[in-house]
C-alpha cells in the first residue's frame, strides 16, 4: 500500500485482511488507536495510526496474545514493543531479500552450468 496522507477503514481492514468490525472494536479497547473522523463519522487513519493497529495485529494475531495481555503489555512497555516489532519486520525483510537472492543465485549457477556443457 503506497503511503498516503489519509487511509479508509476498508484501506486498512483490506491491508490486515481483517473485518471492518474488529478495526471498530480495537479501537475501543485500544484507546491510542484513534483515527479521525470526519463530520459524517468517515475515520481516516494517519500513518501512526496504521502502525498502531499493525501494532495491535502483531500482538493479538501473531503473537496470539489475549486483548487483556496486550493492553497490559503496551501500557507497562510500549516503546519496547514498538522497537521489537519494528527489529521483527526489519529481521522478515532481511530474510525475504535473502531468498531472493539465493534464488537468483541459484539461477544463475543453472544458467553456468548449462553455458558450460554447450
């Protein structure tokens, strides 16, 4: 999703694949995700917005803690929790750029070895 200044709802369900419903209901139980509205009740989420949903994605859907356990959580260390998650995905882009490396690698090794039986 290239960055905008402003994000639906359904940009960002659509971007989590999750249901506009539990976007609604975090952003009750987590009062810091707070996206603005507009007069006829349309949110439009900020970047730190989305990140703090993501945020929240990362704690309930991958890490498969409890609401309660998560609100805990950021309220005891919400930095650190940013600064972990941030290393995580920075470790997921660094691992997906290896494998395309090796598969490039790997390619080009074939392609060697083809040029070499000719």
């Amino acid at each position: 999703m290239a960055e905008k200044s402003y994000y639906s709802i359904k940009d960002v369900a659509e971007k989590l694949n999750v249901n506009l419903s539990l976007l609604r209901y975090w952003e009750k139980e987590f009062p810091f995700i707070s996206p603005k509205k507009t007069d006829k009740g349309t949110r439009r989420y900020t970047q730190e917005n989305l990140n703090d949903v993501k945020l929240v994605y990362y704690l309930v859907k991958e890490k498969k803690m409890t609401l309660e356990g998560a609100k805990k959580l950021l309220r005891d260390n919400k930095d650190g929790v940013i600064k972990n998650h941030a290393i995580i995905l920075r470790l997921q882009n660094m691992q997906k750029e290896i494998r395309l490396l090796k598969e490039q690698f790997n390619v080009a090794m074939e392609e060697n070895k083809n040029d070499q039986s000719i």
